[in-house]
C-alpha cells in the first residue's frame, strides 16, 4: 500500500516513537526517523524490512536549531514535502523532589521535551505553508501528565502541560494555512521506559505500586486515524491509557 504521504518522526530510535515509525511504514507512508542516535535508528529501519526501502535515518538533536533546520532541510530534499509531523522526543528527569532536582537536569528536561518539539513544529509550518497541496498534519505526544502529574516529575510535568500550550497555539496559527495539530496523550504504553513499572511506581499517598500497561500498538493505531482524517476535521486532543492505570481519581 502507498499512501504517498511523508511523515517525519522525532525519537524514532525507541519506544513510542519506534512504533509509530513502523506504523506508518506498514501503513504505506515515507518516513523520515529522527533521533540523536543513528545505530538506533537504523535498527527501526531493519525492523520495517521491506517497508524499511521508504524509511530515511537521519541524527539530529531536536534541542539544537542548526540540527533542526538541517533535519527538515534533509527531509524537504530527499522527499520534496511534508505532510506528518510526530513530535515525540522526550526525557524523563531523575525523580527528585522540586526542591533538589539539579538545574542540568532542569533544563535538559525542557530543551528536548519543550524546545525541541516549538523547533521541529516551527520548522515543520514553513515546509507545510509553501508546499502544493499546502497543509499538513502535526501530532505532539503528551501525556496523562499534561493533565496530572506523579510524584517527584516537575520537570516532565511541567515541560508536557507547556506541549499542550504549544499544542493549542500550533492549533490556531496553523489554520489559515491548513494546518492540523493535534496531541495525543499517553499512559503507560509499554515501552522500554515504562519497564520500571513492572516493579512499582510510586504513587501519590506514598505508596509504591505496580502499574497496570497497554500495548504500544495501540498508540500507533490511535496516531494512523489522527492522521486519517481530512486537514478539514482535527483531533485536538485524544488520551489513550492502560484502562487500569491510576488516572481517574489519581491523587
């Protein structure tokens, strides 16, 4: 199948991001796969196998602007167009109270999780703006912690409350150019970085608990029907979560 679509996804080297590179591969996209990582990168590319021939590594570092004006420069040469923007790059911090998270840790936390996906959209907007068919699609991965934090994550919390931020202006400035942006909010898909949950998390009464988790697949299918839909009709905002997982009453 070929959609003639192209995709751009940033972390494509692990986790969310792996999947949804796959996904879109399967699914007949041309994908270019970010990350700061090229080995990692290219083991995705290998894991498409055939659909792999439509797949572009390329190492950048999202939290740098010359890295991210030469990733999208790559991808408007090697493919002409854009028309999906998966922002999913991201850090956890080291769980720390407020008051003794490092301010390394800080900042590393808000350049690649925040900084990065404001780069990679704004850089994103001039491709989409000029192309013909003008338009295209912009999906930022949050999480259930835009909407409630955990313990000891004010780094995160904070940097993926400011996605949706970036979210909703991304949203209005890109509709005179046919733009899209939506953002979908995660829980506890199973990935390497929620392997830890397996053992226990620790939750808000002070307690540590083991987590209930979620296929990541099922993150991939809920990003292919955002992308979808017609630029005329947008998902602003979907949360897919393990069904067990402590959101609802979280707290």
């Amino acid at each position: 199948m070929q959609t003639g679509k192209i995709a751009l996804v940033t972390g494509a080297g692990s986790g969310i991001g792996r999947a949804i590179a796959l996904a879109l591969l399967r699914a007949g996209y041309s994908v270019v796969l970010a990350g700061r990582r090229l080995g990692a990168l290219e083991e995705t590319v290998s894991l498409a196998g055939a659909d792999g021939r439509r797949a572009l590594a390329v190492s950048a570092d999202v939290s740098d602007p010359v890295s991210v004006k030469a990733l999208f420069a790559q991808t408007r040469t090697h493919f002409g167009r854009l028309d999906l923007l998966f922002n999913n790059a991201g850090v956890f911090a080291p769980p720390a109270s407020l008051e003794e998270l490092g301010f390394e840790q800080w900042q590393a936390a808000v350049s690649i999780n925040l900084t990065g996906a404001f780069l990679c959209t704004q850089e994103a907007f001039k491709i989409m703006k000029a192309q013909q068919p003008r338009g295209g699609r912009i999906i930022n991965n949050g999480s259930i912690a835009a909407h409630a934090p955990r313990p000891c994550s004010v780094a995160y919390t904070a940097t993926k409350h400011a996605i949706t931020g970036l979210t909703k202006s991304a949203s209005l400035d890109g509709r005179p150019y046919d733009i899209a942006c939506g953002q979908i909010d995660i829980g506890n898909a199973s990935t390497d970085m929620t392997a830890r949950m397996e053992q226990g998390i620790l939750q808000a009464n002070g307690s540590v608990q083991v987590e209930p988790t979620m296929a990541v697949e099922h993150v991939a299918n809920a990003v292919l029907y955002m992308d979808s839909l017609p630029l005329d009709a947008n998902v602003q905002f979907m949360t897919v979560m393990a069904t067990k997982m402590p959101f609802i009453g979280r707290g």
